[in-house]
C-alpha cells in the first residue's frame, strides 16, 4: 500500500504531517526545501535528517519523481525529455534557452482526452492524470539534468491542464511558493484547447498566469472537425468566456493557432479570426503544424504563415509567428513518447 504523496503536500499540510509525528515545526521545513527546492528522489538524500526519520519517511510516505529515459539535444539548446514516472508511464519535457532564461515546456497527463485530429498527445489516448508532484519533477529533474535553474514554465506538454485542474492548481500553488521552486506566477503559461466551466474556475484564483487558448479556426465548422471540444463547448461560448477572463484579470489572452495546409490557413480564414477577436485584448501567436508520421496533415508554407500574419495585423488584430525550437529534434509534444513505444517498447 504505497503511503501518501509527499512532494505533493502544501507547505501548510506538510507542517501539519510533520507535527502529526511528533516532529518539530522546523524539520517540515528542511524536507519541504529538500523536496521542493532541491527535487530529490529518494529520503536517502535529506542529509539534515537522521538515518532513523529518513527511514521513517521512507515507510510512511511516497516520494515520487522522474527519471530521464531518453534525452535528444537540437543544435539550437533545446532539450527534449522523455521521463519515466514511478510506475512506468512516460512523458514528455522540452527545455528551451532564451535570452531572458530557460522554459520548460512541462506535461499535465499522459496521453489526452481531448483528441484534437493535428496532435501526437492524443493518439495512444488517455492513461492517467498527472499528480502535482509530477509535474514537479519534470522542473527538478530537467535542472539537475543540466545544471541550469528553470525560470519559465509553460502547460503545453501533453494533455490537457484544465481536465486536471485540481492537480494543476496544486502544483502551481507549490511552484509560486516563496519557500518552493518560487517561479514567478507571470512566468507561467497554462495553454488550454477551451474546456469553458475550468476557464471561470481559473478566473476565480485571480492567478496572474497567461493563459493560452488553442482557438486553431476561426468557426464552428472548421473548429469542431479538428477539435472534438469544440462540439461541447463552441466558438463563441469560448471567446465570451475569454473576454471576461481579460476583463475579470487584465491579462491579455493569448491564442494559438496552428497553421494546418488547406484547412485553416487561408486569408478568409484571418479576416474571420480577426472580425471575432477584435477588441479583445488579445494576441495570436500562429505555429505552422509540426508533422508527424501519424497524421494527415500538412504544415502550411512560410509565405501562407507571413500573409496570414499580415491579414490579421490589418484587421487590427496582433499576431507573431512563433519561432520554432528544436524542429530538428521532433520537439513538439507527443511524439518522442509516440515513437519511442514502437522503438523500445515502452509502456
Ligand atoms: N491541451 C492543451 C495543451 C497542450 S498542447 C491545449 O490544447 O492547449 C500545446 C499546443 O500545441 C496546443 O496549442 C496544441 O493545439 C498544439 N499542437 C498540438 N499538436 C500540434 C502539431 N502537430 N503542430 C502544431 N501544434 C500542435
């Protein structure tokens, strides 16, 4: 019977555990920095602690974290992950170096529900929801892998953040802690592809994140034929709920959309966009597709992913093209775990 998630506790709830035993206050705050801070993996390494509690812990508790089964380096610094949990699932990490620091691109679930049709994540389905200590450890054990400090974190890996949301909320409140890993909560992008009720109960933390919506079509039509979610929650349920999240926040929102050939990226489809995100403080951020084995789709050229910029740009609308890291190491999310269960067989 595997005991309770250490790593996921609140700094409040481990100061309680710890007083539980019979422990003084100030040993919950050596093992909080040990497992926040430092992202050990196993009691062995809270040196501060004696043999006896480590050992203690050990039975009473489960520590979890992740180990890295694969690693693939572009030439442009970034470093893609495969890590494996404790009972043998995988997910995926990117790690990127900008100028202001390092991101990490971090997973939420393994495998996804959502089933949008351009997306590797999807493919194997659902498994399971990720704890927040998980998410966790992909920070910790990207830093120690590298020996660089994370100061950017975005929710974009695989599955979907806001199906988690209980998880997800934990986590971010152990990230911020000023006795944690204290990432900044403006330095964090959680992405959603628009799972409508979870974006209100965002808006109700007042967490002053960036939240990124994965709009991709600019109507129902097109929307609903790449986007499964969009049939439960459509278009203009989504954007109104975007425009009282701007509104509620002052935030601006930002909108992804992936530029898929023939399908969503001619000019009529920007002037729409544009025409239905006018005055909302918003940016749209276009990814031209990231192609895989698997799927159908076709990325569009760099010429179409230029106009279609300039479309909206002249619509009034702001939009960038995101630079693309690690395209030379299939650094977009899902596929390094797609194709590494046919390599190695993993689970
Ligand atoms: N589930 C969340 C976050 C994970 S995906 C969401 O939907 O937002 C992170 C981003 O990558 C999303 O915008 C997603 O739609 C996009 N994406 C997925 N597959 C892609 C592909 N093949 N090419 C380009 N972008 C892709």
């Amino acid at each position: 019977m595997p005991g309770k998630d250490i790593k996921s506790m609140t700094r409040d709830e481990l100061a309680g555990e710890i007083a539980s035993l019979g422990l003084p206050l100030f040993r919950a705050g050596q093992i909080f920095d040990w497992l926040q801070v430092r992202g050990v993996t196993s009691f062995d390494e809270m040196t501060n602690l004696s043999k006896d509690l480590r050992a203690s812990l050990a039975q009473r508790y489960e520590l979890r974290f992740c180990e890295v089964v694969r690693r693939l380096e572009s030439k442009d610094d970034t470093v893609k992950y495969l890590f494996r949990l404790i009972d043998g699932e995988c997910v995926e990490s990117v790690l990127m170096h900008y100028k202001y620091g390092y991101t990490l691109c971090v997973s939420t679930q393994v495998g996804c529900k959502m089933g949008c049709a351009f997306c590797a994540s999807t493919l194997g389905g659902f498994v399971r929801s990720l704890t927040a200590s998980e998410i966790l450890s992909q920070i910790h054990a990207a830093q120690r892998d590298r020996g660089v400090r994370v100061s950017h974190v975005v929710l974009m890996g695989m599955g979907e953040p806001l199906d988690n949301f209980d998880n997800v909320m934990r986590f971010l409140d152990l990230v911020g802690d000023e006795k944690g890993l204290h990432i900044s909560m403006r330095s964090i992008s959680l992405s959603t592809c628009g799972l409508v009720p979870r974006i209100y109960d965002l808006m109700d933390r007042q967490y002053p994140l960036t939240l990124s919506i994965s709009i991709h079509a600019p109507n129902d039509e097109i929307r609903s034929r790449i986007m499964p979610v969009n049939r439960r929650y459509p278009i203009d349920e989504l954007l109104h709920a975007c425009r009282d999240y701007a509104d509620r926040t002052g935030r601006r929102i930002s909108f992804e959309y992936t530029m898929i050939h023939g399908v969503n990226d001619s000019d009529a489809c920007a002037r729409e966009l544009a025409g239905r995100l006018r005055g909302m403080l918003a940016h749209v951020n276009l990814i031209p597709a990231n192609e895989f084995s698997e799927s159908p789709y076709a990325r569009s050229g760099a010429d179409r992913v230029e106009r279609f910029a300039e479309v909206l740009r002249k619509n009034g609308v702001n939009a960038t093209i995101r630079r693309s890291l690690g395209s030379d190491i299939d650094a977009s999310c899902g596929q390094l775990r797609l194709h590494s269960k046919k390599e190695v067989d993993l689970p």
